[in-house]
C-alpha cells in the first residue's frame, strides 16, 4: 500500500510542479504587460479595467424575470379590458365640411377623356370633362391607344424593377434621347412618377449647406422637394422679379468673406414654367438674365407647361425662344398633356449621369412600363409631325373659353392668355352681395359655394372640380377657385356648352342669400 501511495505522489509532484511554473510565468507576463502598457498607454489600461469591471458587473447582476411580476387576470377582467380598450385613429377625424366634400366627390367609370362617364348618379349619359390635364387630348387617341396595347405583347404590364438593376428597357432609352431631342438639351432621364421626379431632382443636387431662392406660389411638389433638400430657403413674392432680385442681392453679400467648406455652397434658383395654382407663367428671359448677374443655376418645373408652351409644345424655353442650356435642371412630366405616365429630367450629360445614382426616386422605384412609355413617345411624335393641329386648336380653345367666361357678371378669370389650365372664382364684390347677414366669408364658406357651383354645372352636363390643397402645408395658400383645364379634343360647340353652363351655375348660385 506504501509503495503504491509513494508512486501516486512521484507522480503527481512533477504536474503540480508545471501548473505552478506556468501560473507564474503567466503572472508574470501579465504583470509585465500591465507594466509596458501603463508606461506607454496609461489611457488604453484605463479603458481596459474599466471593460472588465463591467464584465463583472454584468455576470453578477441580478436578472430580470418577466414571469416574476406576472399579474394573473381571470376571464372577466380580461374581456372587461378589451371591451374598453379604444385604438388612436390613424388619421385625425374628419370635419364636417371635409365629410360633406368627400360625400360629394365625383368618380368616373370607364377610361379617363373629354367625355367621361360617372359612377354616381342614375343618369348615366356621359359628361363634358374639363376637370383634367388633357391639355391636347391624347386620352381620347385610339390610335395610341391600340399601338400601346399591341406592346403589352412584348413588354407585360411592368418592368419589375429599378432602372438600375434590371428595369431599364430600350423602349426607356429611345424616349430618354428623343424628349433630349425634343427640347434640344443635351441629356435627359425617366423617371417613373412625375411626382417623385421633382422630389428627386432637387434634394440630387442641391443639399444641407447649399442655398435655394424659391417663388411663394410653385406647387405642393416643389414645395415638399426643397423641405426634403434641407437647404437654406429664401422665397420671393410670387413672379415678382424685384423681390428676386434683392434677395439675390442679400444672399450674396452675406456670403462675401465666408470662410471654410461652406464658403461656396451650391446657388438655385427654383420656379415653375406655368403655375399649377395660378395658371401664371414665369418670365424666364428675367430669370436667366438674373442667374447670369449674380451666378445662380436655375431649376426650372416644366410639368405643365411642356407640351402646351411654345410654337412646338417644347415649354417655357420653346415659348421665349431661349436656349434650353439656359436652364440648368429643367424637370417635366409625361402624365399632363402627354397623357402617359412618369417624369423627365432634362440637364448636361453630367448632370444626368449623377442622377443615375442618387436620385431616389430613380434608384429606388420600378421603372416606368413599357406600354406608356411606348404611349408617351407615340405622343410627342405626333406633337412633332403636326404640333398646329393640337397646339393650335387648344389655343383656339383657351382664348374662346377665356372670352365667354370674362363675360360673365360675378365671375373671376385668372391665369395668362396663352394658359390652357384657367381658375375662375367668385369675385370679392360678388360674395360681398351674397352675404345676407354682412359678414366676413370663411375659406370654408368659399368652398363650399364652389361645390355647389360644380353641382349645378354637373346638372348641365359639365364636369368642374374645385381646386384642393392640403392646407397646412401650402406655403402660400391660394384662395379658393375652380381649376378648369382646356384641352384640344374639346369641340366648339362643347366650349361653348361650358361656358353656358358656368354662367347658368353662377346665376343661380349668386341669387341665393347666405
């Protein structure tokens, strides 16, 4: 037993021998670590310990166990609680003027036109449209319709995919070249939304420090599109050319003697060619000669001017005769008097091919489907081969329409000559009479006599919308109106027929006391 017990202990003397000598060796090299480590980086051995007191923290701190607190509720209290639990509405509740509005909102059935069809109402004779941008009447073309049904064959319904990836088709770049040709720039690129075209193009280009000098009347569009661009915003009084320039002016002496990166941040100047709200045009010999004086670009919103200004529909650029280079970033769209889908971006090669990768919506949305790009380009092939046909008889159109509705008594024109896209509101003298009781009119009060004006206007068979915004976000509200959009299907006789029934409505409308 001694010598087995004797053996034992020879034989573990050796390994606890090794495990020491190892301990101390490892002490050792540890110690001296610390050592070097304090000499040469005393902040890094703070960090250090500071890491494994918080390891240690961590492992030896009480857990917490969801089931510890665990309220146990019978089957009563737990249907109680349910029956008197109330989500928050996703959206605020509706006022009574906005229940009323939407009530009587109007919803076409069948193919958008000159004539349309309604959902509502037991009469279902068709109605004269003048409540949308088919400025030159390319909805009602069965031609394009057909070819653009034949491409369904080879191109389907959609792309599926960004522009970038695999969403790009040929029919996309032949209409990329040809609106380039057509304006006369030197590049352009498709979007596939004529809304997220703006909002792409300008915060592109123009971001955080840089600066942007804006008219007070564009459109909710631009108005989102420089919000997103988290620029230094000036805005000028609406076409006000006095106003822009002394904030050019003030604009540039504040930068005068500016240090640092930011001492030169990207200038703009930011309009539209033809004023969604106003039915205004912008006077761009004005505006280049400005950019020119006090270096500025110029991002110029052509969504409804192209294809309705200038000898050749072109837009504001076409109207001036100014060569489009002038314009810096000139944005439009194909879903107004093109009547397709989507938005373009006309611009120097360079420019273009930065949009390519940081337009978002370029980047990040679903190309726009072969069928209405193939429509789109039937369309402006047919305002090139023969642009008298549909510019002039739209014109012919505005300037008749324009005459008879200036003919009637308590009745507002506003907008240019040369604009398709008309507002009509009562004028001030008008509403001063229909008030019985003598006092002020609400902005809600207005639009509420502009639905019924359209309700009389329908009963004649006419269709007219009243102009909506989403007041709270408007930088400029416009005050109430009717937008009336004349376009060169419509006939004579069924101009005529509009203005008759306009006259009609307001008669009625204003011999009632409120």
């Amino acid at each position: 037993m001694d010598s087995v017990t004797s053996a034992t202990f020879v034989a573990e003397e050796p390994s606890h021998g090794l495990v020491r000598k190892a301990w101390d060796v490892t002490f050792r090299m540890g110690l001296r670590y610390i050592k070097n480590s304090y000499k040469d980086d005393p902040f890094r051995t703070f960090l250090e310990v500071c890491l494994i007191g918080f390891i240690v923290w961590y492992i030896t701190k009480q857990k917490y166990n969801i089931g510890t607190n665990e309220i146990v509720l019978s089957e009563k209290e737990i249907d109680e609680l349910v029956d008197e639990w109330k989500p928050e509405p996703l959206v605020p509740a509706l006022t009574e003027f906005e229940r009323e509005a939407l009530d009587k909102a109007v919803m076409i059935d069948g193919p958008n036109g000159t004539k349309v069809r309604l959902a509502s109402g037991t009469n279902n004779k068709p109605v004269l449209n003048f409540a949308s941008y088919n400025f030159l009447g390319f909805l009602d073309s069965p031609e394009l319709g057909k070819h653009a049904v034949e491409s369904l064959r080879k191109y389907g319904v959609g792309s599926c995919g960004p522009p970038g990836f695999y969403g790009t088709l040929d029919v996309h770049m032949e209409l990329e070249k040809q609106i380039a040709a057509f304006i006369g720039h030197s590049s352009a690129i498709l979007y596939s939304q004529a809304f997220t075209t703006t909002l792409s193009v300008i915060p592109c280009f123009s971001k955080r420090s840089d600066i942007i000098v804006a008219d007070e009347g564009v459109n909710f569009a631009v108005q989102k599109a420089i919000y997103l661009s988290r620029s230094k915003v000036y805005w000028y009084k609406h076409n006000d050319m006095a106003d822009l320039e002394r904030i050019l002016k003030d604009v540039n002496k504040q930068l005068v003697g500016r240090r640092g990166k930011n001492a030169l941040p990207r200038k703009f100047i930011v309009t539209e060619g033809l004023f969604q709200n106003t039915g205004d045009i912008t006077p761009l010999v004005d505006l280049v000669e400005l950019k020119h004086r006090y270096k500025y670009r110029i991002i110029l919103d052509e969504s409804y001017s192209f294809g309705v200004l200038g000898k050749r529909g072109a837009g504001l650029t076409d109207h001036f005769n100014i060569d489009p280079h002038e314009v810096d970033l000139l944005i439009g769209a194909l879903c107004y008097a093109v009547g397709a889908s989507g938005g373009f971006c006309c611009a120097d090669k360079d420019l273009v091919e930065h949009q390519r990768l940081s337009g978002l919506g370029y980047c990040f949305s679903a190309s726009m489907p072969g069928i209405l790009t193939i429509a789109a380009a039937d369309a402006i092939q047919a305002l090139e081969v023969d642009p008298d046909n549909y510019l002039g008889t739209m014109r012919e159109n505005t300037t008749l329409l324009r005459t008879l509705l200036k003919r009637i008594p308590g009745l507002q024109v506003d907008g240019v000559a040369e604009s398709p896209l008309i507002h009509i509101r009562l004028s001030p003298e008008t509403l001063v009479r229909m008030k019985r009781s003598g006092g002020t009119w609400t902005k809600t009060d207005i639009d509420c006599v502009l639905i019924e004006l359209s309700e009389e206007a329908l009963k004649d068979g006419v269709l007219l919308m009243r102009a909506t915004y989403v007041d709270e976000h408007e930088r400029l509200l416009p005050n109430s109106s009717i937008r009336i959009c004349v376009s060169s299907a419509h006939t004579r006789k069924e101009i005529e027929k509009c203005a008759h029934a306009i006259k009609s409505a307001v008669s009625r409308i204003t011999s009632k006391k409120r």
